[in-house]
C-alpha cells in the first residue's frame, strides 16, 4: 500500500513539474514572439526612416538639377528673344532696302533710257557735223538775212551743243552714282541676307537646344514625380508601423518595463517652482491638483526623454502647448509639456538623454519652464522620487501617494 502511495505521490510531481514547465515556457514563447515582434517593426521603421532619408536626398537634388536647368533654359529663352529680336529688325531693313533698291533701279531705267537717246542724237548730229564740216557755218551766213540774224543762229546752235554736252555729262555722272548705289545697297542686301540667314541658323540652334532641355526638363519632372510617389508609398507604410507600435503599446503587449530610474529630465537646470500637489491654477484660478513638477529653465534649453521608450504623442495641446508623452513599457510613461518645439515624432524610439522638446512658454504657461509628469497606468503620480530618489517606477508603495486620472491637465 505504501509503495503504490509512493509511486502516485512520485508521479503526481513529475506531472506537476511538466505542466509548470510547459506553461512557463509557453509564457517565455509568447514574451520572446512579443519582442521579436516589436523588434520587428523597429527594424522596419529603421529601414523605411533610411530609405525615406535618400528618398528625400534624391528628391533634392532632382529639385537642384531641375532648378539649375530652369535657369539654363531662362537664359537660352532670353537669347532666342534677343536673336528673334534682331531678326525682326533685320527683316525690316531689308524689306526698306528692296524697295530702295527698286525705287533706284527704276530711276536707274529712266535715266539710262534718256541717256541711251541722247548718246543716239548726238552720235547721229556727230556725224552729220563731222559730214558737213565747216561749210555748216558758211551755209548758216549765206542763208542769214543779216549779221546780226548769223549771230544769233550761231549762237543758238552753240548754246545748243553746250546744252547737249552738259547735260550728257549729268547723264554720264548720274549714271555712275546709280551704279555705284545700286552696288551699295546690293552689298547691303547680302550683307543682311547672310546677317538673316546665320540668325535663323542660331534660331533653330537655341530652339532645338531648348527642346532638349524641355526634354530633359520633363525626365527630371518625371523622377521627381517617381521619387515623390515613392516618398509616399514610404510615408504611408511609416505610419502604419507608427499605428502597430502604438497598438502594442497601448493593448500592452510590450509589458515590460524598461527598467532603472528616471533621468533628471533638464539638464544643468534643477529649480522647482511648483510641485505635484494641490494648488491654485495661475492661468484658470481653479484649485487642483498640479500633476507634475515644474522646472524652471530658459528658452530653447534641451527637454530630454528621462528613459528608453517609444513616442506616443507628440502634439499641441491647448492646455500642455506642444507636448510629447515617452511610453517605457509596464504601464509607465512620462509627459513633458509647454516646449517651444518639438523634436521627435509619434512612434519614433528615443533612449535615455536623448532631447525631444525645446523649453517654452506654450499652452496654460506664464513664462518659461518644464514640465514633467510620470503616469502610471495612466494614472499621473509624484515625479520627484523616480528622478531624485533612485525609486523604480512601479514598484513603490503608491498607496498613500496623491493620483489622478491622465486627462487632468497641469
């Protein structure tokens, strides 16, 4: 009898054992499935963050490449105008010159008519005076009633020939004014035809070279609406790992704390000018519990995260101004409010030290300073002991300590 008590006694202990081993280990499993999850998603959220980084690289030098080929094409656009310009102006001239040189050339035809029967007459009256010789002028006396009526045809016929040799001479001059005129303006005319015709050359040149940078101008626009595109596709999937992590955060998953205390969380400034306790609002004039500590510290100075966590606000508040709250696992969180800026993101991991506001005077606020509150199950609590005491968070006695809920505003 004692021997079969003996062997279910032994028994029942190797059962025990096995359970507890199985239900510790399925424990362990779920905690280690936990953090590689968590790990998981801050890996992925690393990744994208890099990949986001030369995203935004590329996309400003895109935006560069772009800027300094819209310059490039502003000053071939300006030489083409110039260039069209002067081609307008040198269409014009030749336009006056074509018909200058018609106006000539028609003058040119008259007087070389008029010429060309003149030089006829006086070849024909050469000839018929070389003919006649100088019985012309005993004729002319013989045929003269009187001295005086010789005379005076005599002088006729002398005025005439004068007449005639002068104006043959205007004739000849005039005409090798139009000559050399006429080869003036034809000068001109090539002159400006090769004027138009290197113009048009340089035309088209500019207008194909501004084609090409259309063209390539276009390829750049191209990428940047690729990179673009792809810049947003990286946001979209940053945002949703931000929205996993927050859910674990707040279904508690990653339960655990992260262990150690609190940093002071103004560095080089340690002047408390109102503490957790019940006081009259200096903003609202209501008597309430002030739930967090204030530390007075100038404009600009570093606000630091007071350990390891994960962001899971960071906004602006009416009450809190521009505000952040740091979850750290187990249940505790710490907020700091009334930043002038701030400098992390939601879901972004920060460590311990790291600076994630800027001192300010936002929100309720009379002047400058920090405000600091550490939550515990969302519940805000003395601040103090975790940052000056070396207490761990959690694991006080909070039983006799004032709480509030985490809605109540500072």
């Amino acid at each position: 009898m004692r021997k079969n008590l003996c062997i279910v006694l032994i028994l029942l202990i190797c059962f025990t054992t096995t359970f507890t081993y199985i239900v510790k280990g399925t424990d362990e499993d779920e905690n280690s499935n936990t953090t590689t999850s968590s790990t998981d998603l801050q890996t992925q959220k690393e990744l994208l963050q890099k990949q986001l980084d030369e995203a935004n690289a590329n996309l400003s030098e895109i935006e560069t490449d772009i800027s300094d080929n819209l310059q490039q094409i502003q000053k071939l656009d300006e030489r083409i105008s110039k260039s069209e310009s002067e081609l307008e102006e040198q269409e014009s001239k030749i336009t006056e010159l074509k018909n200058s040189i018609n106006e000539v050339e028609t003058k040119l035809n008259v007087v070389t008519e008029k010429y060309e029967n003149q030089k006829e007459l006086f070849e024909e009256r050469m000839v018929a005076m070389y003919e006649a010789g100088e019985t012309q002028y005993l004729d002319l006396l013989l045929k003269s009633n009187s001295i005086s009526d010789f005379l005076s045809s005599y002088y006729v016929i002398s005025e005439i020939a004068q007449y005639d040799s002068e104006l043959l001479q205007d004739i000849e001059e005039k005409r090798k004014t139009i000559d050399i005129e006429k080869q003036k303006l034809e000068n001109q005319k090539n002159e400006l035809a090769v004027i138009v015709e290197s113009q048009t050359k340089t035309t088209r040149t500019l207008q194909n070279t501004k084609k090409l940078r259309e063209s390539f101008l276009e390829r750049l626009s191209d990428q940047e609406q690729e990179t673009q595109q792809q810049i947003d596709e990286y946001n979209k999937q940053y945002e949703e790992i931000n929205r996993q992590i927050i859910a674990l955060v707040a279904n508690g998953i990653d339960s655990n704390y992260i262990g150690g205390t609190l940093a002071w969380p103004v560095p080089g400034y340690t002047k408390i000018t109102s503490e957790y306790a019940m006081r009259v609002h200096p903003i609202t004039g209501v008597y309430k519990l002030h739930t967090g500590v204030d530390i007075s510290a100038p404009m600009g100075a570093n606000f630091i995260s007071a350990n390891d966590g994960i962001v899971v606000k960071a906004e602006m508040n009416s009450a809190y101004g521009n505000m952040v709250i740091i979850d750290h696992g187990g249940g505790i969180s710490t907020l700091y409010a009334h930043g002038s800026e701030i400098l992390v993101t939601v879901g972004q991991s920060v460590k311990r030290g790291d600076a994630i506001l800027k001192v300010g005077s936002t929100g309720y606020s009379t002047g400058p300073h920090a405000h600091f509150e550490v939550r515990i199950n969302g519940v805000t609590t003395n601040p103090l002991p975790y940052i000056t005491n070396g207490l761990v968070p959690g694991e006080e006695n909070t039983s006799n300590q004032n709480t509030t809920n985490q809605n109540t505003t500072n």
